[in-house]
C-alpha cells in the first residue's frame, strides 16, 4: 500500500498540472517573445524527461518516498515552466506548443494513475517519453518555423488534390466523355510541361516570401487554410457529372481566394523584380562602357 505522503504527493502533482494546462486556454502574458524561448522551451522538455526516468528510479521496488516525492514536485514545477512558455508565444507557434504540452499532460495523468494503483509503470512511463520525444524532435522554435510547418501541411494538400484532377484529366474519355467535352479541356493527356507549370502553384511559391513579411502570420495561415478548402472544393466539382455552374462558382471563389493570397505578397514580389531589372540594366550599361572602350581604342 502507497505511503499517505506519496499519495498526496500523487495528487497535488496531478491537480496543479491540470490547472496549470486549463490556465492556456483562458490566459495569455503581457510579455512579449522573447528571443531565447524557444531553446528553454526545448530545455524544459528535457529537463522533463529526465525527471520521469528518476520518478521510474524512485518507484523501483522498494519505492524510495522521499526521491519519489521529489521528483513528482521537479514535474509539478517543469510542467508550470512550460505552461509559462507557450502562454509567453502567439498565433501557431502557440497552438504547436499548447498542442504538443496537453498531450504530455493527458500521459502524466494516465502514468500517475498506474502509479497510485501500483500497477506496472513501465510501459505508461514509456508513453510520457514517447509524447515528450514528439514535441522536442520537430519542434518549432519561432513564429516562423511554427508557420512554415502548418504551410507545409497546406501545401501537402493542395498536392494531393492536384493529383486527383490530374487523375480525372487523364481517365477521362477512356469510357464516356461524361460531359468533360463542355469544359473545353482537350483531347490530350497532360505534357510533363504541362504538369511541371501546373505544380509550381502559387501556394507553393509563398514561403519563398515570408522573411520579408511584416505582417501577423495569423491572418496569413487563415487564407492558406481558405485556399486550400477552395483548392478541394474546385477538385472535387470537376468530376464528370456536376453542374457546370456548380463548377464556375468553385473555380471563381478559388480565384478570388488566390487573388487575396497573391496580394499579400505583391509589394515584395515587385520589389524582387524591381531589383532583378535594376541588376540587369547594370550589367547591360557596363557591357555598353566596355565596347565604348574597345572602341576608342581601335581608333
């Protein structure tokens, strides 16, 4: 039978990092991100780990009381840490951390009830490294990164239903036209060309941008997320047998979503090119001097 200490000590850990967890949904800090978060964040992470292999240690027959009340307030103490960390961090890089910590906290909860109910805490300890190790092994340490790994399973997407239309494209006619021929696609498969062009999307094109954007990342990942609801939506309207108005409006609301996508980075794409002719017009003006010279000198 557990020691009534042990047990309370059981208890209070479990209690004050259920609260700590609901304190993210309600709460945020004033303090702004600061640059080194994302590395303690990280530290913290370890820091936890290791503190579930000692409370394993402690817990190894005959349980060491005072190690294993120890180490249950070192996990009570790093999981308030954390808590402070993600309620420090805004827009993605909040959700991935809030995220990746409530899953740690539903582990802690279950390994904390074998360990009341003196059942075998192996493999429960385990499943809280397992949920640690997720988080830490591809986390996000700033805004940016947190946003660029959302897009990425944006774009994921976005890649998937381009093959399905790609698919319909090149299945279509094999058995029936089934209304294909009022869309004005062809009679020809896709040229690789023609594949390559359509790949390099637009969406696919945005990360490219984001260190120039000044902007909240927020608005921006909302837009990504309409884009590719639209991108399906388009997809999926253009099997054989749908209405074409149906059609009209899914490909019109796709380009209304790409225009706004496009926009938000309008200002730095002229600039890019801006900076491309102005390159071009130097080089052109130093070939100019150059036979100028060649000139004078033949003279």
């Amino acid at each position: 039978m557990l020691d009534q200490q042990l047990k309370e000590a059981l208890h209070n850990c479990r209690l004050t990092c259920h609260n700590a967890l609901n304190s993210m949904a309600s709460t945020q800090s004033s303090i702004g991100m600061l640059p080194e978060i994302g590395a303690a964040f990280n530290q913290l992470l370890a820091n936890l780990r290791q503190s579930f292999t000692s409370l394993g240690i402690a817990f190894k027959p005959p349980v060491t009381i005072p190690a294993a009340i120890q180490q249950l307030e070192k996990i009570t103490q790093q999981m308030e840490q954390l808590v402070s960390c993600v309620l420090i961090v805004r827009g993605e890089l909040h959700q991935e951390w809030n995220l990746g910590l409530s899953t740690i906290e539903a582990e802690l909860e279950r390994h904390l009830d074998v360990l009341e109910g003196e059942g075998d805490y192996l493999p429960s300890t385990g499943m809280v490294w397992e949920a640690i190790d997720r988080l830490a092994r591809d986390l996000s340490k700033d805004e940016k990164s947190a946003v660029l790994k959302k897009w990425k399973l944006h774009q994921n997407t976005v890649e998937d239903a381009w093959q399905e239309f790609k698919d319909l494209l090149e299945c279509k006619g094999e058995n029936d036209d089934g209304g294909w021929d009022e869309l004005g696609l062809g009679e020809e498969p896709l040229s690789d060309e023609e594949r390559y062009r359509a790949e390099t999307l637009l969406h696919a094109s945005i990360p490219r941008y984001l260190d120039q954007y000044q902007h909240d990342f927020q608005p921006l990942i909302t837009l990504s997320a309409t884009f590719v609801s639209d991108y399906d939506d388009a997809v999926s309207a253009m099997h054989s047998k749908q209405d074409e108005k149906d059609i009209d409006i899914a490909l019109n609301k796709l380009e209304e979503t790409s225009t706004q996508l496009a926009n938000k980075f309008r200002k730095q794409s002229i600039e890019k090119w801006k900076e491309r002719y102005d390159q071009e017009k130097g080089k052109w003006s130093n070939r100019k001097f150059d036979m100028s010279s060649l000139v004078a000198a033949i003279e």
